[in-house]
C-alpha cells in the first residue's frame, strides 16, 4: 500500500490497522457503535489523503463504510464543522410547518 500520510512507519501502521478495524465492523453492521465512531473520527486525516491519491474504486474497497450515506455526512461535519443532516431536518421541519398550513405557501408569499 502507498503511504497516504507523512508520519512516521509506526502511525502509519497503527492508521492502518484502525482503517481495517472501520471495514470489518462496517461489515459486521456495528457503524453506530460509539467505537466505530471514534475510529471513524482518528482516521480522518489518514482516509482524506487516501482518497486524494487513489481511485473511486480503490476507496470502495479500503472503506466500505462510504457506502452508507451516514459516513459521507461525519466527513462534512469534520471538514466543514456543519451538520448536514441536522441543517436538513430543520429545513424539512420549517417547509412541512408551511405547507400545512392552510393559508401559506412555502415561500411565505400568498
């Protein structure tokens, strides 16, 4: 495997191991665990240089757990410290407290 981060053999060693950890549980359906979660989040760094230098193809197969669309949000929220789905919700909440409403439209404008 290419080294994807520039720290020394033994973190990259370590980042790997906890890489692999992410894939076997991500298969066992335990991606909800609060271990899961932290591993997800120690190898952030590591899993963003490898996606930078490697195929589509080749992210499938090291981190199964981007196929869950759940995983794709955690990354936002540590790259962009928005929450996505929580902003989402809210959205969907405020247009749905709208819409039945009788008298207004979603735009607020009759």
């Amino acid at each position: 495997m290419i080294s994807v981060v520039q720290d020394s053999p033994c973190d990259i060693e370590l980042l790997e191991k906890k890489a692999e950890i992410i894939s076997k549980d991500f298969q066992n359906s335990s991606f909800d665990d609060p271990h899961f979660e932290r591993l997800w989040f120690e190898t952030y760094e590591y899993r963003k240089n490898f996606i930078k230098q490697n195929t589509v193809e080749d992210i499938s197969k090291q981190f199964p757990a981007y196929s869950n669309p759940s995983r794709i949000l955690a990354d936002v929220k540590m790259l962009t410290g928005i929450d996505l789905s929580h902003s989402v919700q809210e959205k969907l909440d405020t247009l749905a407290d709208k819409i039945c409403t009788t008298t207004k439209f979603p735009t607020g404008i009759l």
